[in-house]
C-alpha cells in the first residue's frame, strides 16, 4: 500500500468517517463560522481524503484555523462529519510531533500559550459525547 | 417410486458463469428416483419448456426438479408447464442456485458443491410429493380503496367505469386530499382545482361509487377475494340528508380559533366547518374538541340557524359492515415534521415555510387570498430565497434517505410563478441537484432559468437567522464559485420531505401488508408487480408505495384499478392447496397452533374419535382451508406433531435437511 493512501485511511480510521458518503451538497461550508479564514473548505476536505492528498491537509492554513465548533458535524445530513476529518488530521499532526494523549487532570499545569486552542476544545467536544 | 426429472439451468450467464451446470445435471443422476438429467441455456424460454414436456411424455416423468431462478420468480411458470404436459403442477419443485447461490458467490467449484446439495434437497423433497388439488373461493364483486385524494378517486372512477362497485374511505370531511391545496402543477401551470375538482364531482355523482367521509377502516378480515371489513363513520353531528351545504352555519359559528387543516394552520376555521369551498361532500362537520356547545354545553347557534334541522349533537360514531373483493390502498403522504432542524429557524419564523404552505399563500383561496406576502407583517417580499432537499437524502436520523422526487419541479413552478407575476420580486434556489427525468421537465426548469432569471446556487445553505429588522439572513454555500454566501431574504421556502401518510402502519398491519423502513408499502414485484402488494387482493395507489407526482399518481392509479378490475372479474378463485391440517390422533387441543395463526384460520371443536379402538369425545384443531394461507407457524409451534401442512409436509422438511446434510 502506497504511504499516500495509507495516510488517508489513518484519517478515516482515526475520524471513524467514511467520506464516499458524502453527497456534495456543501452544507459543511455553508454553516462554518470559520470558512472565510481557510484556505482548503470544509467540503474539500472530504475530497482531498478521497484523493488521498493528506500531507496538503496536514499543511493546511484550515487545520488551525477550524474552530472545532462541530456545526458541521452536528448538520452534516449524510453523517460525514468534516470537521471530524479536519480534527482527525489535526491529531495525526500532533501525534508525528510526538505529543501523544493528556489526562484532564494533568492539562491545568500543562497549559502554556504556545498549545494551540483547538486541540483542547475539540478534545473535550470529542470525550463530551 | 417417483420417476424424476431434473432440469438445470445456465439463465445466460447468471447461473452458468459460477456453477458448473453440467456437472449438476450429471450428479443428479445418481439421485434416488431420478430418470433423466439435462442442461439448457434458459429454462424458462419456449424451448426450455418445451424440453420439460418432451422428457415428461418420453420418460413418464411423475415429478420434476427445475435448478433456476428463485420460485418467486417463475415457479408459476415451469407449474403451468408441466400441468399442460399432464403433470399436477404441484409435482414441480424449483432448486433456486441463482439468488440462493451463483449471484452470492464467487468461487466456481464450492458454488458447483452447493448448487449440488440444492439439488438434491429438491430432489429429496419430490420423492414425497403428492398431487395437490387447490379448492375454490367465492369473489365479492367490490372493491373498497382506502383514500381520497386524487389517487384514490382516479382508482375509484376506473374500477367503477368498468361496471363493479367502489367504496371509498376517506378519513378527512371531504376526498380531494393534497392535490386539492396545490395552487397551480407542473410542468403546465394548470390550476389544480381546475383539474381535480371536476373528477371530485364525476366520483360522487357516480352510480357505482359510494363515499364515505370522516370514516375510517377499523377492521379487515378474510383473503382476497372475500374481505370483509369495519368502516367507522366518525359523528359528523350533521344529518348528511338533511344539509343543503348553505354555509349559514358555518358564518354564524363563533368559535372560529381551530387551525384550519386544509390551509396548513396558516389561518383558522370555524368549529362546524367544511375543508375547503368545493368540498365534496359539501356537508359540513362539527369539530367537537373546539365546538363551545360541545365543551359548555351552551351556544347552539348553528342549530338555531340551520333552516334545514340538520344538526345533530347526539350524532355517533357508526360501523358499517361491508364485503370486499379488493383494497387499494390510497393513503398518500404528509410532509415530515421540522422541529429538528433549528438552523432553518422554521419554528422561529413566520416567514419561514414549507413549500405546501407556499401552495396555500398563493392560493386565491388561501389565507392570503393569493398574495403573495409575508406572514409576519404581510408585507411584500423582495429578496425570496428556496432550500432544496430539506430533510430528504439523509442519512443521519433526522431526515429520511430517500429523494422525495416532486420537490425540484414545484420549486421550479413556484419560483416561475412568483417571477411571472411579481418581476420585481429576486429568487434564489440553492440545490444540490436539480432532478427532473419526466416528460417536459428539464425544459420547465431551464425555463425558470432562462425566461424568468431565477438564479440557481449550487450549494447546500446551513442556516437561517433571523434578524431584528424581520429579515432572515441565510448563509450558504456556492460551491462552484468556492463560496460562502451571505444573503438577506424576506422569505425562505423549505422544500420538506415527504413521507407516507402515518396512518398507513396501522392500515399496513390489519391488511397484513408488508411496508418497508420508511413506511412505504411494499409491492410484490420492485419491477414486474409494482401496483400489488406480496398479499393477495391488496393493489397500492399513490404515494403509499413510493415518492410520485400527479401524472405518475394518476397512471399508477390506473394500474392498480386494472389489477383490481382483473381480480373482480374471476367469479372464483382457486386456493392454494398447501394449507395446514391437523391429525386428530395426536392433536391434544392444547390451543397453541390457534395463538400463532395470524389469519384467524384454526378453531376447536369437540369430536368423537376413535383412538385404536378406544372411542372418546376430544377437543380438536380444525383448519378452515379459505382461510389459511400456508404459512407454517401452526405446524412449527405444535408441540404434539399433529400439525402439518400440505406440500411442505414435516417428512418432506426433514427429507430435505437430510439430503443437505448427507
């Protein structure tokens, strides 16, 4: 397996996505509160999976610029769930940097302005459910 | 001894592509009681039947084994086939090694294994077979169609014109149902009352169709040919002979706050009420939850100045008693329930609406009187923005999974209308597709486009929000352009799903009709039978079995009264012999078999019996074969063994699972 694809299916895997449910209907894009800042859409995420272009992803303005909010998730009507791939590129981002998961317990003596924002707020929308 | 023989076949490439054909007629000469073993490219052809016959003469054959397709498919067939060559249609068994194996697997010789052990289970299965005579049942020459909307009416007038009898049951005051609230259909633009109405009048004037309104069914038993059926005429609390549909009462009612059904509750009605103008019968009915003579006891009005006496409070609910030969069923749809989706601020805002209440505010008798305006401040909209496929294609629990079909050409319709007759009135569409296979379809869609500017977005919208000045913002998607748009609107139209008439899960189940995880009805055949349900003597009609517009509804309708007409036509059916029978030397009345039945078939009696010389009175199983359907529960749940059923006799089962076991 070629490493580009394996990287693809890491993301699925770790976002639990299957993005060829995806119908292209863009309703991703249009509930983002972020979407002027990014550089790759919501919706293009889910495509450039599919192609199997995740080192552009994992470069992308996007992945710090996605606010984790999860109007996408929550609205997505086919179940895709962009911002559950964005978040999942994140972690694979953060894992090759060799930060690996945090106790709640350990992340107040932790926090220094240098951590970004959305690592927390996506962690804790993602163990909330 | 039977003398056997056994017919595989290739069906083209289907069957003959996984499984080595002629390696399964050879091994089925090795069979118990086979005489003769052959191979062909399609069975069920003209030649392929031919074949059967010939080897039945030639070898005198006593029962037949066909290796094919799925009985459902053509066990019907190589039946008929084999009858006229003088064999009793039911000395036929049908391995099925197409669905049941060579379309399911890949690899050639385990499928060849398993066509194999099919074989032989059918083969073994054959070897105790005996000729079955089907009996006869009466036909009622009646058929009754559950629904008033313009599927079941166009049903009615069909079955009607062709000389039977038609009951129809409509649950509402008068039949119309959806069709009646369209303003105007596509793809012609043609006034919907200007073409139902007319077929409203044609079917209550009609000698041969009888209507009853403000009924329900509530009760279906019996089988085809021979239903007999509870119809509840809910109190109308107006003597329908009485009536001459004046309207005084209705003027006079002072409770005039219910919401008023047939405009969407876009505006109120009376208490005694009449749907809509044309409403047929024009009879009107007393809403008793809101009626103040009903809640007080004191008013009274409408009878004081009803000239006629035709009002009656002590009015109750009647059940009539009726035989069926048919039921269509006619129930049609609703459009889903919105409260889950909070982004399109349906619930927040009056201006935002469904599209059906778009229908009622540009009808000249809607709430608005035709205007074209919001329902908040009734002011003229400038900015009008449609989302497409709201609630429909989804896979989440909130919406369904289906396209509802209609929703891309009425938004067409409305947004062409509101251009046509307000230019200075902007509409935008965001879709995710545009979908219009029907005759003169797309050209209508590219018409709004080109003729009347309507500026169509690709792009799904995420939400609406509504502004402090009374505007909605709705932001969207323009995904061709790698958008996100920003758009004040003074009004949003929801293209909402639609979905089965809810009323149709209680109907489904009295007429045990199957329905699938959305609530259509289920038809017998997706292609080859798509107007009858897999239960005999029940046709579907309308958007009961699947999404469909008016000419699609109005043909389906048609085909279904064919169906129907063809069944009434039969003075007597032929029943089907594989009915259930109890042995009364083992039979100890226990009442099990009379629990699981779900057609009502078995009862007890008391008879004398003599038990190897020992004659005693004992409760026993008796079967009625009318109503039996074969399906096997009682023979299942017997603890005694004294059940069994006919042509898949408890020997004949064990016979197949040894031969599969072998």
């Amino acid at each position: 397996m070629s490493e580009k694809k394996k990287q693809a299916e890491l993301i699925e895997e770790i976002s639990g996505v299957n993005p060829l449910k995806c119908m292209k209907c863009g309703k991703c894009s249009a509930t983002c509160p972020s979407y002027n800042e990014m550089d790759i859409k919501p919706h293009q995420f889910v495509s450039y999976v599919i192609n199997e272009d995740v080192e552009s992803l994992v470069n992308s303005e996007s992945l710090w610029k996605c606010l984790s909010c999860f109007a996408c998730v929550e609205r997505c009507p086919r179940d895709v769930k962009p911002g559950k791939l964005i978040d999942a590129a994140r972690q694979m981002v953060v894992r090759q940097r060799g930060q690996a998961y945090l106790s709640p317990d350990e992340i107040p003596e932790l926090l220094d302005p240098e951590l970004p924002q959305q690592l927390l707020v996506s962690a804790f929308r993602r163990y909330r459910r | 001894m039977q003398r056997i023989g056994v017919f595989v076949c290739h069906c083209g490439s289907n069957i003959a592509a996984t499984v080595d054909v002629s390696k399964v007629a050879e091994m089925a000469l090795m069979e118990p009681g086979v005489v003769h073993a052959e191979d062909y490219q399609y069975m069920c052809s003209e030649a392929g039947q031919a074949k059967i016959q010939d080897a039945i003469h030639e070898k005198k054959l006593s029962g037949i084994v066909v290796c094919s397709c799925s009985p459902r498919m053509h066990e019907a067939t190589f039946r008929k086939a084999a009858e006229r060559a003088g064999l009793n249609p039911y000395m036929v068994e049908i391995a099925n090694i197409r669905e049941h194996c060579s379309w399911i697997h890949k690899d050639m010789e385990e499928a060849t294994k398993k066509a194999v052990i099919l074989m032989r289970a059918a083969v073994a299965k054959v070897n105790l077979n005996t000729p079955l005579k089907p009996g006869e049942s009466r036909v009622t020459k009646r058929a009754l169609i559950i629904g008033g909307g313009i599927a079941g009416i166009q049903t009615a007038l069909d079955i009607a014109d062709a000389g039977y009898e038609v009951d129809i049951v409509e649950k509402t005051p008068s039949i119309g149902g959806r069709m009646s609230q369209l303003d105007k259909t596509f793809p012609t633009l043609d006034c919907s009352a200007c073409i139902l109405t007319p077929k409203m009048v044609e079917a209550s004037a009609h000698e041969k169709i009888k209507i009853y309104t403000y009924s329900e069914v509530e009760k279906v038993s019996g089988f085809v040919g021979d239903f007999t059926v509870d119809i509840r005429k809910k109190a109308r609390s107006v003597d329908m002979d009485k009536c001459t549909g004046c309207g005084v009462c209705q003027e006079k009612c002072p409770s005039k706050k219910a919401p008023s059904e047939f405009n969407r509750g876009l505006n109120n009605r009376s208490a005694i009420y009449t749907p809509f103008a044309q409403a047929i019968p024009n009879v009107p009915v007393i809403d008793r939850e809101a009626c103040i003579k009903f809640k007080t006891g004191k008013c009274g009005i409408c009878s004081k100045v009803c000239q006629a006496g035709a009002i009656d409070y002590e009015q109750k609910d009647e059940i009539i008693t009726e035989k069926y030969g048919a039921i269509v069923v006619a129930t049609g749809f609703d459009t889903i329930n919105l409260d889950k989706y909070d982004e399109y601020a349906y619930s927040q805002s009056k201006d935002v609406i469904t599209s059906l209440e778009l229908e009622r505010v540009m009808n000249a008798a809607g709430p608005t009187h035709g205007h074209l305006e919001r329902l908040s401040d009734g002011k003229a909209p400038k900015e009008m923005v449609f989302i497409q496929c709201v609630g429909s294609r989804c896979s989440d629990d909130r919406g369904k999974p289906y396209c509802s079909k209609i929703c891309c050409m009425y938004t067409a319709k409305h947004a062409m209308l509101i251009r046509d007759k307000y230019p200075d009135v902007n509409v935008t569409v965001f879709y995710i597709d545009v979908r219009t296979p029907g005759k003169n379809f797309d050209e209508f869609y590219r018409r709004a486009v080109e003729q009347y500017g309507v500026n169509y977005i690709k792009g799904q919208v995420g939400k609406v929000i509504p502004q402090p000045d009374g505007k909605l913002l709705v932001q969207g998607s323009d995904l061709l352009d790698n958008k996100q748009i920003l758009k004040e609107a003074d009004m949003v139209v929801l293209a909402t799903a639609i979905e089965p008439n809810p009323d149709v899960r209680k109907i489904a189940t009295m007429l045990t009709a199957s329905i699938d995880t959305n609530n259509f009805l289920t038809e017998a055949h997706a292609k080859l039978r798509p107007v009858e349900s897999p239960t005999a003597g029940i046709f579907l009609s309308g958007v009961c079995q699947g999404p469909k517009d008016i000419p699609e509804t109005v043909a389906q309708a048609g085909a279904a009264a064919v169906k129907a007409i063809g069944l009434l036509a039969k003075d007597k059916l032929l029943t089907n012999p594989c009915t259930a029978h109890s042995d009364e030397l083992l039979c100890n009345g226990c009442s099990t078999c009379e629990n699981v039945c779900p057609y009502g078939a078995i009862t007890y009696e008391d008879k004398e019996v003599n038990d190897h010389g020992i004659r005693e009175v004992r409760r026993l199983a008796v079967v009625n074969s009318a109503l039996c359907q074969g399906c096997g529960a009682c023979t299942v749940a017997c603890p005694s063994g004294a059940m069994d059923l006919q042509g898949f006799s408890n020997r004949q089962i064990i016979a197949e699972v040894d031969a599969i076991c072998r």
